[in-house]
C-alpha cells in the first residue's frame, strides 16, 4: 500500500518524507491556500522534497480552462499529478490529458459510477472522500469497498487512492479494503506507529535492563 501526506505544509512533508515510508503528496487550493504562499511556487518546492506523484488541481470547472490549467501544472515538475474534479468536464480532460501521456488525479468522487468513468478516460488516481461522505451520514469506506470491486472486475488500472482520511481506524479499513493509496493527514501519519502498550512495555524494558546491568 503506498502512502501519501495530504498537506501544502513544507515542514510536515520534510518531516513526512524523513520517515522513509512518504510515496508522494496531495495538495488542494484549500490546503495550498492555508499557508499563504504562491501556488505554483509551493508546488515546486513539494516536488523537490518528494520525488513521488504530487497531485496539484486545477481551479477552473471548464473543460477548456483545465487543459490549459493542467498543462501548465504538468510543466512544474516531472512528477506533478494533474488534480481534476469528478465531473463531466473534468472527465473530457482526464481523457484529453491522459491521451498526451499526462497523469491525473481524478478528486471529488462519492459514488462508484464517477470512478468507473473515470477510470474508462484512463485516470491515473482516483479520489474517493471517505471523512466528508462520513460527515453526511452515509459510510465512506463502502465506497472503497465498491470501487475495488468494480476495478477488480474489469481489471482497471487506476489506482484507488482512499482521500479525506481523518483517523487511524479510516486507514486499517482502507488497508483491509485494498486501497491502492491512502493520502493522509500528517497528524494521523505521526499516530500510525502509536500504542500505551509499546510505550509501556518499551520504558519496562529499560527499567529492567538498567536494574540488572546499570547504565
Ligand atoms: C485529497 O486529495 C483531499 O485533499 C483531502 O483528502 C480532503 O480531505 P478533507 O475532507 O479532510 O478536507
């Protein structure tokens, strides 16, 4: 399973990357616009701490703005995703931009049919929100569970990224459901190798060694 830091936050991603695990980055304009800096520019410095896909969305809804705004973003770096919402227009631009051997990522989707159709315009990544179908009564992780299903059947090679992930037991079920990619706020990154009974168990051993041989 590949994990990625869903942040603009340089020092988060440094910190993120330095765990050694870090397989790339999402970012969107709420995230970017957060911390106060130049689009573009932030963008750039990501992709220089993380080689990985670095997904960076379009802001126009049209199909003739996102080609333009997605060929820029592709021009950034090597490894730059083109971010582009679950809609009809976004999907004619997935299509156009997949077609020039452009990767997209494919945001914004809540129900399986935007991930099947996206998928068919040969989408890189595919965004299912987890946290935010939570957040309105209906269960997220079922739609993990339906998109995995559905690429399993027809073999499909985009990749299930599980977004909008907000706490530990979101990431087990994304394991267990086989999310491709899991993107991941850096709060729950750090709480991933957290247990009392480690931490108990870890100062025990310390105490017991030192009592025995000193130090
Ligand atoms: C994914 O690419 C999005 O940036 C993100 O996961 C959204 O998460 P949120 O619902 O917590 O804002």
């Amino acid at each position: 399973m590949e994990l990625y830091i869903d942040t603009a936050n340089l020092d988060e991603i440094k910190q993120a990357a330095e765990l050694g695990v870090l397989d790339g980055v999402t970012t969107n304009p709420s995230l970017i616009a957060k911390e106060k800096v130049d689009y573009t520019r932030r963008l750039a410095e990501i992709c220089e701490v993380v080689k990985g896909p670095v997904s960076a969305e379009v802001i126009a809804v049209d199909y003739e703005g996102m080609m333009r705004e997605g060929l820029e973003r592709s021009k950034i770096a090597s490894n730059i995703v083109v971010k582009l919402p679950s809609t009809v227009e976004g999907l004619r631009a997935c299509k156009a931009l997949s077609d020039q051997g452009i990767r997209t990522n494919l945001t914004l989707c809540f129900q399986p049919l935007q991930a099947l159709m996206v998928a068919k315009a040969g989408a890189f990544l595919v965004s299912p929100f987890i946290g935010r179908l939570d957040d309105v009564g209906e269960e997220g992780m079922g739609l993990i569970r339906q998109i995995r299903q559905i690429y399993d059947n027809y073999g499909y090679r985009t990749k299930l990224l599980a977004a909008s992930i907000r706490h530990p037991m979101h990431m087990v079920e994304c394991a267990l459901a086989g999310a491709d990619v899991a993107t991941v706020p850096f709060s729950v990154i750090k709480s991933m190798m957290n247990h009392p009974l480690t931490d108990v168990g870890l100062k025990k051993f310390v105490e017991d060694y030192r009592k025995a041989f000193g130090g």
